[in-house]
C-alpha cells in the first residue's frame, strides 16, 4: 500500500464517518423532539 492508496482510503473513512454523523443528527433531532415531551412530565 502506497501513500496515495492510503490517503485515498483515509478520505473514503472520512466521507462514510460524516455521512454516518449527519444521519445519525437527523435521528438525534427527531429523538430530542420525542424526548422534549418526556422530560415535561417528569
């Protein structure tokens, strides 16, 4: 494995990291709007 196949595979990590991040916010904000009326009752 030389240097530009690792750097390449290290932006290709990057990319699915973010995409993984973004999806899983989305997931974070509809989980906060159900929480919102849960934490009201407690």
């Amino acid at each position: 494995m030389d240097r530009t196949d690792s750097y390449c595979s290290l932006m290709q990590a990057k990319s699915i990291a973010l995409l993984a991040l973004s999806s899983n916010n989305s997931l974070r904000k509809e989980i906060a709007k159900g929480d919102e009326h849960a934490t009201e009752d407690m």
